[in-house]
C-alpha cells in the first residue's frame, strides 16, 4: 500500500513538472496588434505580430479562426506572411480579407511555420470585429 502512495506522488510529480515546463515557454509568435472591420460583404484583419522565438522562423503563416457568441468557429482563413526567413524580433504586418462569415462577432489567431508546424502564440484573442 505504501509503495503505491509513493509511486502515485511520483507520478504527479512528474506531470506537474512537464506542465510547469510548458508553461515556462517563450511563445514563438506574439500578436502585436490586431483589428478587423466589416466593410459591405468582407472582413478585412490587419495587424502585427512580432517574432519572439528564440530561433528564426521558416516561414510564417497566420490562421484567423471566426468565433461567433459562443466561441465556435465558423470558418477559418489562412494568410501566408512570409515565406522567407523571420528572425526574432521581426515585426512583420498582416492583411487579410474574407467574405463576411454569418454570426461571427469575433476571431482568434493561430500561427504555423512554413512546414506547417503549430506555433505557440500569445496574445492571440479574441477580438472583436468591427
């Protein structure tokens, strides 16, 4: 009984180590600032986001996920920013344009590498549409 208390707390251990971990990250992309406006039947997104990796990105391409009252998303876009190399403390900028999508109210962002890799991001939202 006593050596499976001790294996259990040495199991939380760990996890909650791996987790502090992560936590612990520098986010490799950091969205700087971001806008969206309605304008007749389009969403144009603009903004900046700031490279903050520790090494330089392969590329770089942003996901605008539109969320609607509850936080679904109804649809996503995907704007390619650079296929070139962005070394840290790059400030890149962002333009993109979408059709309208129906009950979307707000949108967040996801940034992926030119090998499409998952980046970790802050400051991603949501945001309010305009």
């Amino acid at each position: 009984m006593r050596g499976l208390l001790v294996v259990t707390c040495l199991v939380s251990l760990c996890a909650l180590s791996a987790n502090q971990r992560q936590k612990g990250k520098t986010p490799d992309v950091t969205v700087v600032e971001a806008k969206a406006h309605r304008v007749e039947e389009k969403v144009t997104v603009d903004g900046k986001v700031k490279v903050t990796a520790e090494r330089p990105l392969h590329g770089l391409v942003l996901a605008f996920d539109f969320l609607d009252h509850d936080n679904a998303v109804l649809t996503t876009e995907k704007a390619q920013l650079s296929e070139d190399v962005l070394p840290p403390g790059e400030v890149p900028t962002f333009h993109a344009a979408t059709l309208n999508p129906p009950g979307s109210i707000k949108f967040k962002v996801r940034a992926y590498d030119g090998s499409d890799r998952e980046l970790r991001i802050a400051g991603a939202g949501p945001f309010i549409i305009e």
